[in-house]
C-alpha cells in the first residue's frame, strides 16, 4: 500500500524540524549557572563561570559582600543575578556590590525598587521578576522573567514566553536535578545526554535562558560534542 500523501509532507516535516532545532538549540551563553549554598570560595566560583562562557551566575542567600567579591573577579565576564527573597532589606546594597540582575518575587517591590533606581540614576541593574503561578502577573517594570516549576511546568512556561516580550530564564527545580543526579549516579541513565534533552526542553518551550545547577557541566558537554 502507498501514502503518497504521506511521502509529499515528509520531507516538509524534516526540513520544519531542522529549523526547530537549529532556532532553539542550546549554547553555552543560555546557561546560568546556579549556586547551591554560598560556602564556597567566591575565586574559584568566578573562575568557574569565566572559563565555561555560561551567561551568568545566580546567587541565593548570598551576603552583598559574597556577591561583589564574584563580580569583582568575574568583571564583564558574566553576569551576576542575585535571589533576593531572603534578603529583601539588602537591595540596595547588591546594587552597590555590582550584582547585574537582581530578582524580585513581589511586583510592588519590584515596581517600587523601579523607582528608586531611577530617581538614583542607577538604570544599569536589571530588575527581574519571578513568575507568580497562581496570578502569572507580570510587572511591566521587569526586565527579565524567571519562571519557576522545572520541567514538570513546561506548558506554563510557553505560555508565559508568549505572552512577555521580556526574556524569559526557566529555572532548573532543584528536584528535578536531584532525581537526574541520582539515576545517574547508579548507572540509570546517560548523564550528559539526558541533562543536555532536559535543558534543550526548556529552550524549545520558549525560554530564551536557562538557570541550573548543571550549567558548568553542561557547557562543558556542549563544548565536547
């Protein structure tokens, strides 16, 4: 039996899929690296972004001190976002620690924070505001979107990444790092190429980022292919 039809689309389907995956293949400069505790040596963490190329490092339950002494070593290297959910009282001074990117969970603190920069003259820290999923508001005032949920909220991710023209950062859970670290650590599965399909999943749903703590390792795979 014949499907002509079948055989007159397929290879428009192929050359539509090469274009999927050339437009939303992953690069070493999507990446940002995220730290999980602040214990370790601000040198060697600076120097660990440095030389992977990744976009940036994301710090949370950092110290302003911590986060000036990584961006004095990275320079323009990469940039430097800071959580600041646990340190709220702190904005301003991880502005004056240098940090590029600092987000916020709240709108009228990021709205609010807006305002003070601007009236302070500070317009080169970003302002980046973490996706409510209850509400999915938005504040116009962000620069960024960073959109929680890990790879179990990818369809929330899309949706959210059509409806900004901010970029959007999808954040790798950390339990879907945990669960991907420990099969790998028994032999379950083939580390480096089920991370690099999980965050290439994120890419294809729209995000123009992705925040993981598998970012060094990933460039480094990325580097090697």
């Amino acid at each position: 039996m014949s499907y002509p039809l079948l055989r007159l689309r397929r290879p428009r389907m192929a050359a539509c899929l090469r274009d999927l995956v050339q437009e939303h293949r992953l690069h070493c400069h999507d990446l940002i690296h995220k730290v999980v505790g602040v214990n370790a040596d601000a040198s060697a963490v600076a120097g660990d972004v440095a030389a992977a190329g990744v976009r940036g490092v994301h710090l949370r339950n950092a110290g302003p001190q911590y986060v000036g002494q990584v961006k004095e070593r990275l320079g323009d290297k990469a940039a430097v976002f800071v959580d600041t959910e646990n340190n709220k009282d702190q904005v301003m001074d991880y502005v004056n620690a240098g940090a590029d990117v600092l987000l916020l969970h709240q709108q009228p603190a990021l709205d609010a924070l807006r305002v003070q920069l601007e009236e302070a003259g500070l317009t080169d820290t970003l302002l980046a505001s973490a996706c409510d999923f209850n509400t999915g508001v938005v504040s116009p005032n962000a620069d960024l979107l960073f959109v929680p949920g890990g790879l179990t909220s990818l369809d929330f991710l899309h949706h959210e990444a059509q409806a900004t023209m901010a970029p959007v950062v999808a954040q790798h859970a950390e339990g879907d790092v945990a669960m991907l670290a420990a099969a790998a650590a028994k032999g379950w599965l083939d580390e480096p190429r089920v991370v690099l399909e999980s965050l290439q999943a994120f890419k294809r749903a729209g995000a123009n980022m992705v925040c993981s703590p598998y970012a060094l390792q990933a460039a480094k795979w990325l580097d090697s292919m």
